[in-house]
C-alpha cells in the first residue's frame, strides 16, 4: 500500500484526475528523477500498483536509451527486472516481456560477478565491472536489440497509455492515495 507520508501532489500541474492519461505519464516523467523526490519515488517503487508501473517503465526506457540492456541490469532499476517484465505484460507489451524474460532466465543460468566497483567519478563499462560468460553476454546484447526501442511499429508509452485509460477509476483512486 502507499505509504500516508508520501505526497505527490506535486509531481502534477494540477489535480490528476483532470489530466488525461499521457498528460499523467509526462507529469511522473518530469518529476521522478528531482532530488526532492527522491523519497517519495523510493515509497512508490515499494508498492505494486499503476503508478510504480509507469516509474519502472520510465526507468527502463532511460536506461535503456541512455545506457543500453547493461545499463539497464547493473543500475538500480535493473532490481525491479522482474516487476519491469510484469509491468510490460500488464500494459499489453508482450514482446517486450518475453525478451526481458529471455534475458532474466540467461542471467539466472549465469549470473554475472562483480569484479570491481567504480570509483566516484569513474567512467567504465559494464565489461570494466563484471565477469559474464561471453556467450551469455552476446546473448543478452542480440536479445535487446530486438526491444522495442529499435522497432518503428512498437512504442510501449502507447501500450502504457492505452492500460491507464482503460484503467482510468483505478489509476485515479491509487493517485488519491498518495495526496493530502
């Protein structure tokens, strides 16, 4: 459940149930990564529910736009890989899901060893950080290249839009939750 002392109000423009659904998912967007949000994204990542799906979305496409597949698994949203693959069935993202799945059950068979952690500054790669078979390694890299960034027809941000409007009166009785 949401945690009471957790208020978002003002990740909005106004009251969120006057935005439409996009209007919703742009609002989260621009706010999740501020320093002054940084507690109550922690709370929303805690609990199931639309909201922490649209944040685990927002996360994998930043990762994965910024830092590829291995940016995406060694950061912090890599720690919600599972719940990022529940989020994309949830929204009608299936292919998606299953290459994320794909990924997760090569990454179970061979887990990847931390070698070193980076400095404060450093820059490095995820090969600079980790041991990974290089069979499974390549593995993942080909599987990723098949998600949704790299294929004009699929978009999940239309799937995560069309799920929240379909799901509107839900949507807005979890966001009351989190306002006082």
């Amino acid at each position: 459940m949401s945690n009471p002392k957790t208020n978002i109000n003002t990740w909005f423009p106004k009251e969120s149930s006057t935005l439409s659904s996009e209007e919703i998912v742009d609002s989260v967007c621009s706010n999740i990564y501020e320093p002054e949000n940084a507690a109550a994204r922690e709370d929303v990542l805690k609990s199931p529910g639309f909201l922490r799906e649209i944040m685990l979305l927002i996360d994998l496409d930043t990762e994965l736009t910024m830092n590829g597949i291995l940016g995406f698994l060694e950061n912090s949203s890599g720690r919600y890989l599972l719940e990022t693959i529940q989020a994309l069935q949830h929204i009608g993202a299936s292919e998606d899901a299953e290459i994320l799945e794909q990924i997760y059950q090569q990454l179970e068979t061979t887990p990847a060893q931390r070698i070193k952690s980076p400095g404060l500054h450093d820059i490095s790669s995820f090969q600079d950080r980790y041991i990974l078979n290089a069979e499974v390694l390549d593995g993942i890299l080909r599987l990723s290249e098949a998600l949704y960034l790299n294929t004009p027809d699929r978009n999940i941000f239309d799937n995560l839009v069309g799920y929240l409007s379909a799901n509107r009166d839900l949507l807005d009785e979890e966001l009351k939750k989190y306002s006082w």
